[in-house]
C-alpha cells in the first residue's frame, strides 16, 4: 500500500496549505510545492543550481546535512536563516509526515 503523509506549507501571504503527499515517487519538497501549484519556481529543476525555493522548515523533523552545493547558494539567496534550506534538497519519505515549512520571500515587499 502507497503511504500518503502530510505536510503543512506556509505560503508568503501567511496562509497554511496542508498537502497530502504521495511517499512512493521520489518528490522533492520543490515538485511537492509546484504540483499543488503554490510559488515556488525551482528555475533550475532541483539541481540547487538557484535559490527559487528556498524555505524555512519550521518543525523539528530530522533532515540531512546540506550538502556543500545547497550551502554555496544559500550563502548567495536572500532572507537566509539557520533554518532556510532549498525545497529541491528535501526529497520526501515517511519520516517527514507532519512536516511544517514556510515559503522564504523573494522581494523586500514579501518579507
């Protein structure tokens, strides 16, 4: 049986989506966010190659390590925090069930 967990994702106007995500594919938080067609861009196809889907995980879900390429552009993206990491790093599986993120801005209006 395919498991489904949910994950809550603040969007930039502050309104929470909760989405029903599929465990089975291979998704990244990125696809994840462009598929129920919330803003995020991921200009360069989740090769952390931009910043277009920086966000802020908000729960204290155990996640990997950046790698050193995610590091680089964050060190480049605007409103970095200690908890700012790229969607497209972020590939889904069970253990993220109840993941909460919020969408980083990406213009001073935004912030």
């Amino acid at each position: 049986m395919d498991q489904v967990i949910q994950i809550k994702v603040t969007d930039r106007d502050k309104k929470v989506h909760t989405l029903e995500v599929p465990t089975d594919m291979g998704l990244n938080m990125m696809e994840v966010c462009k598929s129920y067609e919330l803003p995020v861009e991921g200009t360069c196809g989740g090769m952390a190659l931009c910043a277009s889907c920086h966000m802020y995980v908000l729960s204290d879900h155990d996640l990997p390590e950046a790698s050193e390429d995610e590091e680089n552009m964050l060190d480049q993206a605007f409103f970095v925090k200690s908890n700012s990491r790229l969607g497209c790093q972020i590939k889904i599986h069970e253990n993220l069930d109840g993941l909460e993120v919020e969408l980083a801005p990406v213009s001073p209006e935004n912030s």
